[in-house]
C-alpha cells in the first residue's frame, strides 16, 4: 500500500517536471522560426524569407514576382 503511494507520487513528480522542461524549451527557442531570415522588398515593402526574394538591378531583395 505505501510502496503503491510513493510510486505514483514519484511518477506524477516526474511527470511535471518533464512538462516544465517541455515547456521551457518552447519559450526559450520556438522551433523553425529562428532561422528563417526575413528580408523586405524594396518595391512594396512587405517582408517575406529571404528564398522568396530575389536581386533587383540595384541589389536590393525583391520578392520572386516582381
Ligand atoms: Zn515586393
């Protein structure tokens, strides 16, 4: 009976602190996002990623479709 007890004490304990660690490498690195570098056309100004940009004549970043 008290063997059972600090089992699911301990398995609840565990349990939290794997969902704290979890929570606290979301906030400290939002995956994907980091690395994505975002640029702003110089015809419209909206930013986009950097692969969806390409060089104007002047070598300014403008978007793929311009
Ligand atoms: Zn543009």
């Amino acid at each position: 009976m008290g063997l059972t007890r600090v089992l699911l004490i301990a398995v609840v304990v565990w349990l939290v602190f794997v969902f704290i660690r979890r929570q606290l490498g979301k906030t400290r690195r939002p995956p994907g996002q980091a690395q994505v570098k975002l640029v702003r056309c110089a015809r419209c100004g909206v930013y986009l990623p950097e692969s969806e940009t390409k060089p104007d004549a002047h070598q300014a970043r403008i978007c793929a479709h311009h």
